[in-house]
C-alpha cells in the first residue's frame, strides 16, 4: 500500500502528500503485525530431533 500511496501522491495536494504516505504506511503496519502474530501462533510445536 505504501509504494501504491507514493506513486499516486501526484494526484493529492502537496501539502497532504507526506500524509497519504505516512497513512498507507501505518496500514502496511497494521495488517503486517497480525499476519506475523497468526504465523507464530498457528505454527505447529517442532519437536527436537534425537542428537
């Protein structure tokens, strides 16, 4: 979303562009840390392997 928000920050005022930008990168962030958070979560228990 960020790379998107950059390349269309041309079609927003110049004073809101660093806005636009800043907004899709804290989306990016949002939607990132739960992703993560549900790999960890739902990854199945490793079990050590015998030395």
């Amino acid at each position: 979303m960020a790379a998107r928000a950059q390349e269309a920050a041309a079609a927003v005022r110049e004073a809101d562009r660093d806005l636009l930008v800043a907004a899709a990168w804290l989306h990016d962030i949002g939607y990132a840390v739960p992703r993560h958070r549900a790999l960890i979560v739902c990854a199945p228990p490793t079990t050590p392997s015998a030395p």
